[in-house]
C-alpha cells in the first residue's frame, strides 16, 4: 500500500484536468458572448414592427407603378451597373442599400442618377462574397423594390415588386 500524500500522485491530477479545462472554456465562451453583441438582434424592434406597414405601402406603390430593376457587378472595373423600368417617369435619384447578411459595418449606400431609360451606374470597391440584402428605392422613399443577392454566385439580380 502506498502511503505518499495525495498530491504526489498523478491520478488526481489528471481527473482534476477535466473540469479545469470545462470551466476554462466556459469562461471563454461566456467573455465571447458579452464582448461580441450580435448584431442581427435590433433595440428598437417596436419601432420597426410599426414600420413593416408603411413599407408594405411602398410594395404596393412600386407594383401600382410596374417598377423592377436590374443589377449586374463587374468586379474587375469595380462598377455596379443597372436598369430600372417603369410605367411611370424615371426619379431623378434612387437609392440603392446593400446590407451585409451578419455586419452591419459593411452595409453600402449609394445614390445613383439613372438616365431617361433607367441606365446607371457606380462605382463600388469589392464586393465582398456573401449574401446581401437589396433594398431599392426612390429618393422620396414612396416606393421600395428588395430581394436578396448571393455574390458572386448570382451575376446578377433582378427585383420586382410584389405581384408584378
């Protein structure tokens, strides 16, 4: 029988190991969880669910009004270009949002002017590979087309209002 001390032996230790290491990870697992907010969660989710009444409004618009676009990206000028038909005359400003599917900090906003027949273009630095939400609309915000873009699997996109 041995009669060392507990701690001299390596057993003990090694059973010890085990939780260390849990509670090591867990501690980890928790200052990941304070110190990264998640970003798809909104502080003002009663303000926005007032709001998805009024953009179903601007669907209806956009559909009324036989608006759809088109955008294409060529990452090698560094361009985003488009088309935009309506029944209606072209506005002289559109705005074209593009949200990040997880980072916000990425979101890109341009305002672009098309041409007569609905032609423009912008310029845009890389695109970065992943789903973005597109959100086109009028400067007046009286109207709104969305979808959702996978670059660069989709060279393209098209939009259309709802029931177009």
């Amino acid at each position: 029988m041995d009669t060392s001390p507990w701690w001299t032996q390596r057993w003990p230790w090694l059973l010890m190991l085990g939780p260390f290491i849990v509670l090591l990870a867990g501690s980890y697992t928790g200052w990941l969880a304070f110190s990264r907010p998640d970003a798809l969660v909104v502080g003002d989710y009663y303000k926005r669910g007032k709001a998805i009444n009024q953009d179903l409004r601007r669907d209806r618009a956009a559909s009324e009004l036989g608006i759809s676009a088109v955008l294409r990206y060529d990452a090698a000028r560094g361009i985003l270009t488009g088309k935009i038909d309506s029944n209606n005359a072209m506005p002289a400003t559109v705005v074209l949002r593009l949200a990040h599917a997880t980072q916000p900090a990425k979101d890109v906003v341009l305002e672009v002017h098309p041409a007569p027949d609905g032609v423009f273009g912008a310029a845009l630095p890389m695109l970065e590979r992943t789903r973005w939400q597109v959100l086109v609309e009028s400067d007046k915000r009286d109207w709104r087309l969305e979808g959702r873009w996978h670059w660069p699997v989709q060279r393209e996109v098209t939009l259309s209002a709802p029931g177009t």
